[in-house]
C-alpha cells in the first residue's frame, strides 16, 4: 500500500509541474505574451525578458504597461521567489517615466488583482498622474492597510506594495494583507 502512495504521490506532484509548465509558459490565446511592434503594440522599451508598451486606453496622460515576455497569469500567482522580477519591473518603469521627464511624485506602478484584470498576463501599469478623469482614477484604488497589514481592501496594488508583501511570503489579495 505504501508503494501505490508513494506512485499517486509522484503523480500528483508532476500533474503539479505539468499544471505549473501550463501556466508558466506562453499561451497561443494570451495577447500579452505576443507583444511587439509586429504584432500591432506600440513598445516603447524591451529587452530579453520584458516588454513595455503604451496603454491601448490610456487613464493618465503616460499610461504604459510592463510584461515579462515569460507567461505568469496575475500578481495573485507570485511568490517569494517574484521579488526580484517584479523589482526590476519597478526598476523599468521608473526608468522609462524618467525618459518621458515625470516627476517622482506624479508616478503610480502598479497591479490589478483577479479578477479584476482584463488581460490574464501580469501587466504592471505605470502612470504618469493626474488621471484623465474621476472614473479612470477610481480604477486604480491604492489603499494602505492598517494595524499590521500592508494594504487595506482594494482591487489594485501598488508595486511596492507587493514587493513588501511578497518579501514576507504573503499573497496578494482584494481583501486586506
């Protein structure tokens, strides 16, 4: 009986991997994981590992998006082990708000959180403030936490915010963490 546990256990762990794989990898039907110019997006920086381009419905007047070109679903699927990519994330997106000359105190980075995102390829939004108009800004919600939480109820997170709490080996959620 033992001997069966340990051949169901091995089985689930690589049904596991193999769902991991699935979700890690590129997806035909995810128009994130296609983006370039030739594809129709208008990408503004790039490298080996990730792709910023404008926002096809701009909130603010600089509103630009940031995938890694390696398929993760949402800010709800990284771990601990995410820091440092979306750390370098951060990294860009403060480097192209400098090329377009936005001041430190006018920059919001940041996530939506499933399901409250339209697009299931973690994107980082970064935006240059004021936003167009009351309604675009009340998509974009940043709401701190209180006594001993990171953030409070809310559909959006700002990048730092998710380093602080992914460092902690928290997942981020809607509801206050």
């Amino acid at each position: 009986m033992l001997c069966c546990k340990k051949k169901a256990r091995a089985i689930d762990e690589l049904e596991h991997q193999s769902f991991l794989d699935a979700h890690m990898s590129p997806h035909l039907s995810c128009i994130f994981c296609g983006a370039s110019k030739e594809n129709g997006f208008n990408v503004v920086w790039e490298n080996d590992y990730y792709t910023v381009f404008t926002d096809i419905n701009p909130a603010s007047r600089h509103h630009l998006q940031i995938v890694p070109k390696k398929h993760i679903e949402s800010v709800k699927s990284l771990g601990i082990q995410h820091v440092n990519m979306v750390k370098e994330m951060i990294e860009i997106g403060h480097e192209v708000l400098d090329n377009l000359n936005v001041p430190p105190h006018l920059r919001r980075l940041g996530f939506h959180i499933p399901p409250y995102i339209s697009v299931r390829h973690l994107h980082m939004h970064v935006q240059a403030m004021p936003y167009r108009s009351l309604m675009r800004r009340l998509k974009y919600p940043v709401v701190h936490g209180r006594v001993g939480r990171e953030k409070g109820f809310s559909w959006f997170i700002e990048a730092e915010q998710a380093v602080r709490l992914l460092e902690k080996g928290v997942q981020v959620r809607i509801l206050p963490c």
